[in-house]
C-alpha cells in the first residue's frame, strides 16, 4: 500500500475517466472514504509521501539546490498566490558554507511537496549593510527569518541581517509586483543596536488590522518581543527610528530573565475576534517550542491561557508545538519558529523540524490548526499529507493509542538548554470499548464528533482533543490522530497505533 495524495488521486482519474468516455467504458471514480490505492510500478506514481526523508544529505549541495524541495527550511514565511503556497525562509543549508547569499523560496500547491523556486535576492541587501557597517559592525553572510505579505497587489518581503559583537541589526523591505520577483530595496522598517532597551530588529511579522493599521512584531533574545506601528503606503516605522513598545518577555533561569524567546507571528482570527501572537521559546536546535496568548487589540496585551499578561517575568502557555518522540523513530526536535496562515476556513502552521538523528538537518514540517471550544488554537501532532477525510465513528477509537502530554521541563541552566532536546515522549493508552481508559473505571472516555473526552480520576484532568484523520509519518500509512488541551491548558497529542 503506498499513500498519494488526494489531489493526485483525483488527477489521474479525471484522465482515465475521459480515455474510458473516449472508448465507450465505463468510468473510474475516487472512493472519498480511501485515501490510498495500491500502485505499481512506481514510476507511475509520481510523488509519494515517501519520497519526503529524514535526511538529505546527498543533495544538500548548492549544486541540488533544484531537489531542495522541503530541505533546507528554516524560519518560513507562508503566503497563498492563486493556486500557489509561496514559503520564505532563512537562507541555510546542511553541511555547506555560505556560497550563495539571500532568501530561500519555494512553491507548492498541496503543503506537501514543495518545488525549490531559487534565491528572492542575490546577495546582502546594501541598506542593510551600509546601517550596520556605518555603525561599527560587520554583517553575518547570510539574511534570516524573512516575512512576506501582500498589499494592493504588490508583494512586501521582509528581511533579517545581523552582525556579530555590536549586536546591530536591520529588519528591510523588498517590494515586488510578483511572488517570484526581482525584488528591490526600499527602505529600512526597524533598526536596532546596543542601546537599552535592547531590542532586536530581526524576526519581523505584520499584520493589518481591523481598521487598516500596520503592525510589525519582531524581536528575538535580549528584551523580548515588540510592536511597533508601520506607514502602509511604505511599508516602514510609521515614525522614523520608533522601536515600538515591548509585549512579550520570559521568566527567570539561573537569576535573569531568560532571552530564548523570538519568533512572533500574529493572525486575526475573525470567527472570534481575537489576535493570536504565536512565540518560539528555547535554542533552535534542542528545545525550540512554540507558545502562543491572544488580545483582542493588535497592540496587546496579550494574554495567555491562565490570563497573565505575555510582557511579565514568566513563562507562558500554551506550548502547542514541542520536540517530541513516537514510538519507532528517534524523534523530532527545533520544532518551532512558525508561519501560521489560513487556506479557505483551514488554519495551518509550518516550522522547521530537526530530526534527532542528526539535528543540523532542516526540514518543513506544515501541521493543520484547530481550534478549542474556547478559542484556543492547537496543532496536529502529525505532519500534514492531504489525504481525504474520512468520517470517525465511536467504534473507529476503540484500541491503542501513542499519546503524548506536551509538559514542559526545565532544563537546569543555559547550557544545557542548547543541547538537551528534553523529548515529550509517547506512551500507550487503551481505549475499551466498555468506555473506560486502559480498564480503570476512574479514568473514562466518551466522543461526540469531532471531540473526544479523555476523563482521568473522575476530573481530576480532562483532555477535550480533536479527532481526525491523519498520517502516521512514523510508521507511513494512515491513522487517527488527536489533538486538544486539558483543563490546566496543556497540550494532548495522541495516533492510534
């Protein structure tokens, strides 16, 4: 059994179906309740969900950069253009020094295979070198982080330079009348150097309000994360050198506020009306985790699960995306720094993922978005394959599960935060069909679709999760999955095995 996706399916019986016209047969049709069909010989397959590996380093050459595909991606930057998803990312590669200089570019039309589109921008932007080197400093060879969106019917881009010792950075703008460009310069949206506070101009995201405002939220380490008001005819700082007002910091680790927090995203979600301001705690290679709080105002503040305020000496929750370990494969860590995006009425996120084998390869993982009855967006604990749905009868839960509770651990230290991946480990459930969980009367289970109650000590935790159709990545071949919160907002990942 090999899985394809379901627009792939529909493709190629759309065309058996006019050869079978054509020669007076009858039709071939799309079972809606099967994703998957047998196929051989594989060249007739075209891409698989298979063909997307764990590693890639017989590729990863500048010189493969066309296999790329979602190799390589850290930091991305989603947008829809048309029947096209355009993804925007850090320019890195595994195991290769910096030959080429910009931002990374890809397409899609399903989230699930990816076309390596080239570079957005030959090279380092010069406005952004001539403010760090007019400043004493001396920019990295590599631009960071980008963001992109689309005003009027051009295409603002922006990026990330830094440097080194002076910690001056720049947060730029390249504009477009394509997704695919030539870009050109055009201007300087927020600076930042040693002055306190210290912000940190790079990690930009924008959002457009309600009423047409422009809001630009960056920031990563020193003082925490900002907003700061942008001009939309130019896309920069309304005011000329405004840093904006801080919104978002962390707690205490070895006595001083922990700086490994950047990444902000914001979307508007309409159906509730509140603005969702997604964070990446923790070092980018072990930890990385992703928060997230909410604010009926762009400007904040943003509040978390429990209702404190992000910009306070605390860490928050909920963390929706975490390193974490099914059974069977060594597991999955940097799981953070995200895009978060809307296709039709489906949310998703997509972030880089760094398997633990080898935590230097990168590679994009897209996850579908749900929602909680009161608002709160969780995260698929599987990769998204665009496989077709399946309706999810009582029966159909009845078995054993891998779940994993998205607890969070502090790792004693710094350093240790910078190699310590601290997995959220899967362990096995049993769902009877006499209703109760692994035999225990006290701990018992019940569904009314799309929502299943895990009922642990008769309250002591309940676990509303989201059930739905999913892709086991680990074992390959479809499965159930579940995702949701349990009363002290702590995430609950489950796949039935």
């Amino acid at each position: 059994m090999k899985l394809i996706s379901a627009k792939y399916l529909y493709k190629k019986c759309a065309l058996l179906n006019l050869f079978l016209i054509i020669i007076g047969v009858g039709a071939c049709s799309v079972d809606s309740e099967e994703p998957g069909v047998d196929q051989n010989p594989e060249d007739e397959i075209g891409f698989q969900l298979t063909d997307i590996k764990d590693s890639y380093g017989s590729i990863s050459s500048f010189s493969n950069s066309s296999k790329w595909g979602p190799y390589n991606v850290h930091d991305p930057s989603v947008i829809k253009v048309g029947d096209w998803f355009y993804s925007y990312s850090t320019d890195v590669a595994y195991g290769q020094p910096l030959i080429k200089v910009g931002i990374q570019v890809r397409k899609s039309k399903n989230l699930v295979e990816w076309e390596f589109v080239g570079w957005a921008y030959d090279g380092l932007p010069q406005q952004a070198v001539n403010y760090i080197k007019s400043n004493g400093g001396e920019p990295f060879e590599n631009l960071w982080a980008p963001y992109i969106l689309q005003v009027e019917g051009k295409f603002r881009l922006y990026y990330s330079l830094s440097s080194g010792i002076h910690k001056l950075s720049a947060i730029g703008l390249l504009t477009s009348d394509s997704p695919e460009g030539p870009w050109q310069q055009a201007g300087l949206a927020v600076t930042s150097d040693t002055d306190l506070p210290m912000t940190n101009a790079i990690d930009p995201s924008v959002i457009i309000d309600q009423e047409g405002k422009h809001w630009m939220y960056y920031g990563s380490a020193y003082d925490g994360i900002y907003v700061v008001e942008l001009d939309p005819e130019t896309g920069l700082a309304k005011t000329s050198g405004d840093k904006g007002k801080r919104i978002a910091q962390r707690g205490f680790t070895d006595g001083v506020i922990n700086g490994n927090i950047e990444g902000p995203e914001v979307i508007y979600r309409k159906e509730n009306g509140y603005y969702y301001l997604f964070l990446s705690y923790d070092w980018l290679e072990s930890k990385y985790n992703i928060r997230v709080g909410r604010s009926r105002n762009p400007e904040g503040p943003f509040l978390d699960f429990h209702g404190n305020d992000m910009n306070v000496e605390q860490d928050n929750g909920p963390m929706i995306v975490a390193p974490y370990k099914f059974q069977g494969h060594a597991g999955w860590q940097g799981t953070a720094h995200n895009a978060a995006f809307k296709d039709d009425d489906q949310y998703f996120i997509a972030h880089q993922g760094r398997p633990s084998a080898d935590r230097f390869y990168m590679i994009m993982h897209v996850r579908k978005l749900y929602w909680t009855e009161d608002g709160w967006p969780v995260a698929s604990p599987e990769r998204f394959a665009d496989l077709l749905r399946e309706s999810i009868q009582e029966e159909d839960l009845v078995g054993l599960w891998e779940q994993i509770v998205l607890g969070y651990q502090v790792v004693p230290g710094f350093a240790a935060e910078q190699v310590d991946p601290n997995h959220q480990v899967s362990y096995d459930i049993n769902l009877q069909a006499n209703g109760t969980i692994d035999g225990n009367s006290d701990n018992v289970w019940s569904y009314q679709a799309p929502w299943l109650t895990l009922n642990y000590g008769n309250g002591v935790f309940v676990d509303k999760v989201y059930v739905d159709q999913g892709y086991d990545w680990e074992n390959h071949q479809k499965t159930l999955i579940y995702t949701g919160l349990n009363n002290e907002g702590t995430a609950i990942w489950g796949k039935k095995k």
